[in-house]
C-alpha cells in the first residue's frame, strides 16, 4: 500500500513549489560550487533548487547543499529510473522531479520517503498521471510542447492539476506563465549563466535570483 495519499501528495509538493515562484535547474560540474551556489541563490530568495542529475558530482552536491545550506529545499532533477529517486532519498533531497515517468517510476514513488513530481508534454500523460495518483506535475519541455497555449487549454479538463513548466524559459517569459491559474512556479537556468558560475561571481548569481523572485505579477 502507498505511503502517499492524492491529498497528502498534494499537499507536499505544493508546501516545496509554492516556497518560491522559481526554481533554479542546477547544473554543479565543481563540488566546491555547491554550496556557495546555494547560498547565493537562497540570499535572492529562491531556496526551492533542483539539481539534475547530470553530472559525477551531482549525488554529492545534493548531500552538500541539504547539510550545509539548511534554509534550501534542495531536490533532484533528471530523475530517470527507480534506483535514482532511492538514491537522491539517501543523499538528503527533499523532492524528486522526472522529465518525464515510467511505469517504474511511479510505482518507486508510492514508497519514497520524498515527494515525486513527474514531467508531463501530453494529455494522455496527464491522464496516466492522475491515475497514478498524482495531481501536480513538470509541464516539459514546456516551451516546444505549446508553452502557455497547451497550459490554458489544460486547464478546461483538468482545472484540479497544476503545474511547474521548465524548458525554454527565461526571465522575459515567466511572468506569463506565472500568471496562469494553473501554475505554481515555474523552473529555469537563467539565473545561473554559465560565465557566472564559471567566475564563481557568486554576487551576480544572487542579484539574478532577486530579479527572479519578484517575476510574479
């Protein structure tokens, strides 16, 4: 039997969204980046971080951010198979988030300790999501899959779901997702640019995260 109620499940994932209208996609090539990334992002009030996992440090930054940087919601993204979200569990993610969900997948989140948001392109996905007891999922890739037009027209049939789009957005085009209804938060990279973290310019990343934070009109 699920450790995880629809209700319950909702009521994780929105406490984790709803913290910041946000979430920075982490890419940590450098453990020593870590934490001093997680920092500068919390100072600009985005604590709600996903850290995919892409690359050889990623377990270990998570375990890093999560022990060192405790006002951080610290989740873990490009969650692939069922042996990934057991593994992120027992590196101190708070949350784990697919791009998009498997059979497997849901069956391993029913009993994870930590709330599993899946990644959703179609409505037969969302169907196969809700069914799976799950009312809250990453709209992805958001912009190619129809961007805010897919999102409206979601909304007449499945009013009760909400969503976190991710892919191809940036600073320009988030308020207009956040002003959807069905729209939590949404998930992106532009505060993070790559010659910023190559510098280790962690002040500049933290100014980008408070222009972030305040993107919801």
């Amino acid at each position: 039997m699920s450790r995880w109620t629809h209700e319950t499940r909702l009521q994780a994932v929105d406490a984790i969204l709803s913290s910041a209208p946000v979430v920075p996609v982490l890419r940590v090539d450098r453990l020593e980046d870590a934490v001093p990334l997680a920092r500068a992002l919390v100072e600009g009030g985005l604590p709600v971080l996903e850290v995919t996992l892409r690359t050889e440090v990623a377990f270990a930054a998570i375990e890093q951010m999560a022990r060192d940087v405790p006002e951080a919601i610290v989740g873990a993204g490009t969650v692939l198979r069922a042996v990934d979200l057991a593994a992120v569990v027992n590196a101190g993610a708070a949350f784990a988030i697919a791009p998009g969900a498997t059979e497997a997948l849901y069956t391993a989140a029913d009993d994870a300790t930590i709330p599993f948001i899946p990644a959703i392109a179609t409505a037969s996905e969302l169907m196969r999501g809700l069914d799976a007891g799950h009312g809250r999922f990453k709209f992805f890739p958001a912009e190619s899959s129809g961007g805010i037009g897919a999102l409206k027209s979601f909304s007449g049939p499945f009013a009760q779901v909400k969503f976190c789009p991710t892919g191809g957005i940036d600073a320009a085009k988030a308020p207009d997702y956040l002003a959807l209804p069905n729209v939590i938060t949404v998930g992106g990279s532009w505060m993070v640019p790559n010659d910023a973290i190559a510098r280790r310019d962690w002040a500049a990343i933290a100014a980008l995260a408070k222009e972030s934070a305040q993107l919801r009109r």
